[in-house]
C-alpha cells in the first residue's frame, strides 16, 4: 500500500484533519517523549514468559503470545498488563494455583528490573555522561516547546506510574511545559487515557479537533479516535531515537492514526500543517 506523505517530508498523512483548530494537546511520555524506558517490552517479555511457564522450558508460541499481548497493550497502565499475564498463567496451567501471584505481585517483578536501567540512565543523565538529547525521541523537546508557546494548553497521560513519569518528565527537563502530569496511581478506576480524555474535553467544553492526541501506543490513539480528537502516531525506532519501526508504525495505523511520524525533527513543517 503506497503511503502518503505531507510534500517535502517524511511525515504521512493517512486521513485529513480539521487543521488550526488545536487547543490542547495530551503526550504519551515513554516512547513518545522519553527514552530512559527504551528496551522495557525487552524486560516485560521475558517476565511474563517465565511467570507463565514457571518450570516449564518455554515454547516458541508462548513467546510470540507475550509478545502479541505486549504489542496491544503498549500504552495502558501497566498493572493492567499484569493483569492479563495473571490470567495467562492461570490460563496455561504450568503454575500451580497456590504459587500465582496477583497483578501487583507481578507488577513489583517487572518493575524491580525495568528500574535497573532506568536508574542507571538517570545517573549518566545527571552525570552528563548522557545528554538530554539521547534521552529523548529526536526533537520531541523543542517540538513540546513549540506548541507551549503557540498557547496550546499540554498534557502528559502516561501508564507508568504517576510518581515516576513526573521524576523523568523533571529529569528531560519538560516538566515545566505541562499543565498536568496524569500517570497510574494504584487505583485502575480513578485513572485511564479514557478517562482523562473524556474529563478534560467535559471541563473545557471542547469538541475533538481542539484536542490532539500523540503517542506511541495504540490505546491512546484509539481513545483519541473514539471521541473525534486528531491522533499523531508517533512510530519511532527507539534503539535510535528516531526514524521509523515499521512494527509500530503498523500498529498505530490499526489504531487510527490519522499522521504518522518517526520523530520529531520535522516539527515545524508538521507545526506549520497542524495550525495551517
């Protein structure tokens, strides 16, 4: 299927948007703005593979289910993850009952190992052994500054934890940009992308083309969808920092992406686009 791209660049356009109507914008923050999580669906994986199979050698079709589940989850509060996985060890049997733990109980596995290289990144970040631009997705910063001085009110709405997506928001030096910083707070019915959406649209009395949504998974792109907001998938090889992962980019035109962009070195063309 041949792909449509804004003249001049590499940002493409999937379905036209109701342009110079933007008021407020809601990120993802890992993936999306930050780096120093790169690398967790390479800790998540393994996780859910070996609480799955326990004793059992793994075989190659759990592997590729754990990496199904993780593909559709991205994006969601992570004990939410967990709490699919609590259902697919109980589902595969190879654990017995007794030994299953709950979702925070997984929860509190994964996240004792994803903390391991994400300290270790805040450290060099404060160190300055590494930079605030290879911490972060190619241009997301100046592109968040952009809109912050075009008056477009920003959010972040994240499924890390609330107390970590603001330390990290702080550590990339974008904290300052944003008017909330929305992330898991323990309690699934007191936070969601959904929710947080449909809030702040009833708050502000808006209707979804003031209201941009930009992320890396496909849940916020389809709650954005779901409600008429314009969508920015934002496809980016993270290993890199920029350019394109074809597997993401995939997923986020599942989910309804209506642009698609591998980071944001062209933000002033994709500015100049959103606000024509």
């Amino acid at each position: 299927m041949s792909r449509n791209y804004l003249p001049g660049t590499q940002i493409e356009a999937v379905r036209d948007i109701e342009r110079g109507a933007i008021k407020h914008a809601l990120f993802d923050f890992d993936g999306t703005v930050s780096l120093l999580r790169e690398g967790w669906q390479r800790i998540m994986g393994p996780v859910m593979v070996e609480m799955i199979c326990g004793d059992t050698e793994p075989t190659p079709e759990i592997v590729k289910e754990v990496h199904e589940v993780i593909e559709e989850t991205t994006g969601i509060q992570t004990i939410l993850q967990m709490e699919v996985l609590v259902k697919m060890v109980r589902d595969h049997g190879f654990v017995p009952e007794d030994q299953i733990k709950d979702a925070k109980g997984y929860k509190d596995i994964y996240n004792d190992r994803l903390m391991v290289p994400v300290n270790e990144r805040i450290a060099k970040l404060e160190s300055g052994e590494l930079s605030v631009e290879q911490a972060t997705v190619r241009g997301a910063i100046d592109f968040v500054k952009a809109l912050h001085d075009r008056g477009v009110k920003l959010y972040i709405f994240s499924g890390t934890d609330r107390h970590d997506v603001r330390n990290e928001a702080a550590k990339v030096g974008v904290a300052e940009y944003f008017d909330e910083i929305w992330g898991a707070v323990g309690n699934i019915e007191e936070y969601s992308k959904e929710r947080v959406l449909k809030e702040l649209m009833a708050k502000h009395h808006l209707h979804g083309s003031e209201v941009l949504t930009i992320g890396d998974g496909p849940v916020e792109i389809r709650e954005g969808k779901k409600i008429g907001c314009s969508t920015i998938g934002v496809a980016t090889d993270e290993v890199r920092g920029e350019g394109v992962n074809e597997e993401k980019r995939e997923r986020l035109l599942r989910a309804g992406a209506d642009l698609l962009i591998g980071d944001f070195t062209e933000g002033a063309a994709l500015l100049e686009y959103l606000f024509a």
